[in-house]
C-alpha cells in the first residue's frame, strides 16, 4: 500500500469567540506556513473548515499536531482557540480520479466526530487498531495544553530546536521551556509522533 494522506478540519466554536475574523484570519496563516514546512496543498472553505493534502504521507500526524498546537497557542486571554481534526490515511488516487480514499476517509470522519478533536480514520482494519487508542491519549494531552505549552511544543516540533535555543527565541529561562514541555507531556508526543511515521513508511514498504 502507498498511502496517501488528507486532513480536514475545522475550528472549534469559532463563532462564540470574540474576534472570529482573527480567528480564521490566524488559522489561515498558520495553514500557509505550515503548508510551506510539509509541502501540502492548502484549501480552506465554509469560513472556518481547511483541507490539507500531504505529498508524504508520514508527515501528516506531525501537521496535524503543529495545526493544534499554533491555534492553542495563539489564543488570546479568556479563550480557547482549537481544531477537529480527521486525518484519513488511503491508497493514493488512481490518475483518472481527482478524490481518492483518503479524501473520503477524512471527510466524512470529520463529519462523524462529536466531542472529539484528533481523529484517524483508514480502511485498513489492522493500522487502526494499532493507531486508534494511542490517537485518543494524544487528543486528551493536546486538550490539556495552556497556551504557554502548547507555543513551547510548536517551536520544538516545528523548529527542531533545542532548549536553550527554543529559551533564547521566546525570551524566557531555559529551565521555564523545560518544566513547559514537562507540563506538555512532550517525550509521550514525540514518542507517538515517531511511532507514526514508522507504521506509515513500513505501509509505504509493503
């Protein structure tokens, strides 16, 4: 299987928030920048919904965390900006087809979700078996983050940068980014980030 990657999202209550224009007008910077590091096509639609499609496949659980992370992160005083995101993982779509498998996954698995706000959805019954409850314990840590953590954790995911480096570009102590990313549970996170891309490029192996 060469899988192929998609992530549809939308923001989370975005019409109860004080300013939504800078809300969507945030989310809208963070896909470009984002889409630029991962290499994705970028759609957004009905106001505050996006759609990303990952040219490599194993880097979507890493967008999909940066994605959360830099709207948590921006979020101003009293609120809480966030994302619900499907991420659907197919085969890649044959020449003749514009859609494929994983734009349908992620599609209407965003539609199915309730409460939750980090979904995987696939076809393949053995990958979610493996992918389905550690994606659950992910979503739970993100749901947890204060804006603080969750601005530590997109510079280590997204910058690759130490500590000391991470201290010195948010004008703060060392030891302040390190009790953050305790606090953000972030070994776990890079733990399952890691575990990700390797099921994903042993499919790709398959």
């Amino acid at each position: 299987m060469k899988p192929m990657a998609v992530l549809t999202g939308d923001l989370i209550d975005s019409r109860s928030m004080h300013d939504t224009a800078a809300f969507i007008a945030h989310l809208k910077a963070l896909l470009g920048e984002l889409g630029i590091r991962y290499g994705a096509q970028v759609e957004t639609f009905r106001g505050d919904g996006f759609q990303l499609v990952m040219p490599h496949a194993q880097d979507a659980f890493d967008c999909a965390v940066a994605i959360r992370a830099g709207l948590i992160a921006a979020s101003p005083s009293g609120e809480r900006w966030d994302a619900r995101i499907a991420l659907g993982l197919g085969h890649s779509a044959a020449a003749d087809q514009p859609y494929g498998e994983a734009f349908v996954l992620s599609g209407k698995g965003l539609d199915g979700m309730k409460k939750e706000t980090f979904c995987v959805f696939s076809n393949e019954a053995s990958l979610l078996r493996c992918i389905e409850l550690p994606t659950a314990f992910l979503a739970a840590l993100i749901d947890r983050w204060t804006p603080v953590e969750a601005q530590t954790y997109f510079l280590h995911l997204t910058e690759r940068r130490d500590q000391q480096a991470i201290a010195e570009q948010l004008g703060k102590s060392r030891v302040t980014v390190t009790k953050a990313l305790q606090r953000a549970d972030a070994r776990l996170v890079d733990r399952y980030l890691a575990t990700m891309r390797t099921w994903i490029e042993e499919l790709q192996d398959d």
